[in-house]
C-alpha cells in the first residue's frame, strides 16, 4: 500500500525527511513538506494517512495512531518555540499567535493561565506578525524563524523551558501520528528506517546543503536541543498536556 504522509519542513525535521528519502520505503510512501498546522489539518480531512502533526490536534481526531517511537520534543530548552517580548510577562497586554502551530498556541495559554499568571488579549497572527511585536504586544514564534530573531527582542521565554520549570516534564511538540491502521509491517519499517540514518547529522546536513557557517549551529540544535526520542518521560509529557487543554 502506498502511504500519503505529511512531514514538517523545518530543520528540526531533517533527520527524518533525510532518514526516509534515503530509504527502501520511499518508494511506498507519497511524501509532502508542509508547516504543522497543515500537517494537521490534512490529516484531520483524510489528505494523507500519516503526520508527523501537532499533538494538540490528537483529541480533535475521531481516530489516532501514534506510530512511532520518535517525535519532535525537548527536555527543558528547545530555542525554536519562543515568545517574543520587550517587556518582562507581567506589563505584556497582547500575545500574537503563530498561525504555524495549534501545539505552540495552547501551550502558551496553558503556562499563561496556570504558571505565568496572565490574562493578555489573544490575536491569531497572519503572514509577517513579527513585525507587529513591540511595546507591551508579545507574539508567539516557532520554527526556523526564531533562529535569526531571539536576539531582536530583550525578553526571550522559551516554552519548552517553561513547560518543564512549570511540570517537571519534557515537552512533545509533534510526533507520527495515523488516523487509521496501519500496517505492523510498514510500521516497523517506518522505525527501522527512521533509526537507522536519522542520527548521523553530519550526512543529515551534507545531504541537504547547510551552509558551513550554519552547520555548527544546527549540529548542536540537532543533537543537543531537539529530542526525538518517544520515552515514557514524553508520553506523560502528552497526557499532561492533553488533560491541560481548555475544555
């Protein structure tokens, strides 16, 4: 069966769209590149059969399937899930949210509600909300976008961080989900595929392209920020979360 599966683009992926392109089974599988809400929202609509997708969108699936023992998360600092400010949480009015993540958004009305301790006004953001943070306005950013602004803004919360100061837990941010069942043979090779060249991140970067004075940046964000392993600390991780969703 050729499986449509539905794949992040940013760096923090590159382990995994390298590990499947350089497989036997991506002659099996019909890959597309798209920002995590998409991912979502294509597996929510029976686009594709398999994610690599937000967990926020778990409980909103009439049917799920995580496949895999690997995932998007980190254990304390992630440095590419941050809110932006100028000034410190307590004076911050207006948060913008990152229209590219339905995780990042609940997370960050999460630790609001139950850590931070405030009650900002909630935008959606468009295309360009970066440029809309200033004074007391705050905007959440993710992605590879945050890697060139953290710098910019004096007051930098990284939410994974936050997360784990506030639970004592790591955070999953996306993990390989199926809203069906799958095949246990393709499964175990979508494992096998994914452990076997995924970790070797000097042939990761080679294949696709980093510039060199980037390489040494995304090597230690690959390997030391990023944690792809789904353990049980992550899985309570998505309980934890799951359970502290708005009802």
């Amino acid at each position: 069966m050729n499986y449509k599966i539905s794949a992040v683009s940013y760096a923090n992926t590159y382990p995994f769209l390298y590990a499947l392109k350089n497989s036997d089974l991506i002659k099996d599988i019909s890959l597309s590149l798209d920002y995590p809400a998409l991912c979502a929202e294509k597996l929510l609509t029976n686009q594709v059969d398999i994610g690599l997708v937000p967990i926020a969108i778990l409980p909103k699936l009439k049917e799920y399937h995580i496949i895999s023992n690997y995932c998007i998360g980190a254990v304390g600092k992630v440095k590419s899930v941050l809110l932006l400010s100028d000034v410190p949480l307590n004076e911050i009015k207006t948060i913008w949210l990152d229209y590219q993540s339905k995780t990042s958004i609940n997370l960050t009305k999460i630790l609001a509600a139950n850590f931070w301790k405030i009650n900002p006004e909630w935008q959606n953001a468009t295309a360009g909300f970066e440029n809309k943070i200033a004074g007391t306005i705050a905007g959440v950013v993710i992605g590879d976008r945050t890697f060139n602004l953290e710098k910019t803004y004096k007051y930098v919360y990284d939410l994974s961080e936050e997360w784990q100061k506030f639970t004592g837990l790591p955070f999953v941010f996306a993990c390989w989900v199926a809203n069906k069942k799958i095949d246990v043979e393709f499964i175990n090779q979508f494992n096998n595929a994914l452990s076997d060249k995924m970790f070797n991140t000097d042939e990761v970067l080679n294949y696709f392209n980093i510039d060199e004075d980037k390489k040494a940046f995304l090597t230690n964000y690959l390997n030391n920020d990023i944690s792809y392993h789904l353990d049980e600390a992550k899985k309570n991780a998505i309980d934890k979360f799951l359970s502290s969703l708005p009802k």
